[in-house]
C-alpha cells in the first residue's frame, strides 16, 4: 500500500479548483500538441517533489495517453514530444 504524502494534496477543494483553473488556461496537451488536455501532469512528479505538488508552475494540461504514458517521470530537460521516457 503506497501512503500518500502530507503536502499531497490531490481530491483535496483547492486541488479541484486549481486543476480547472490549470485546464482552462492550457487547452492542448503540453506532451504531444494535439490532442485536447482533460488531465493535470505534474512536470516534477508528486512522489519526489511532494512540496511542488499545488505550484502552478509545475502544473501542465496533458491529455490522457500522455499523461499515463508519462507517468511518474520527470522530463528534465527532455523534448516532452519524443515522448522517451
């Protein structure tokens, strides 16, 4: 069982809020540029940056395969659109 992290604050009010604020103003998927963004990708992943887990600037509107395909990686410095990770 995987204990969640105390400034993990996903399913929380102010994460629902944030999360639509984050999807209206990023419309297209940020990984492929496609597809329309239906799901809120952490840039730094929740599991090792818990303390980035509500900072806008780490928030990105992703669509659904990318954000599952992504997962819990972190891009770095990578083209997200070589989608190797």
């Amino acid at each position: 069982m995987t204990t969640k992290h105390p400034l993990d604050q996903r399913g929380t009010r102010a994460w629902r809020k944030l999360r639509l604020e984050v999807l209206a103003s990023c419309t297209v998927c940020y990984l492929c540029r496609q597809a329309p963004a239906t799901e809120v990708d952490h840039v730094k992943p929740v599991s090792t940056h818990p303390w980035l887990c509500m900072d806008v600037a780490n928030l990105r509107g992703a669509c659904r395969p990318c954000n599952r395909s992504k997962s819990d990686h972190d891009l770095g410095n990578r083209n997200p659109q070589t989608r190797v990770w």
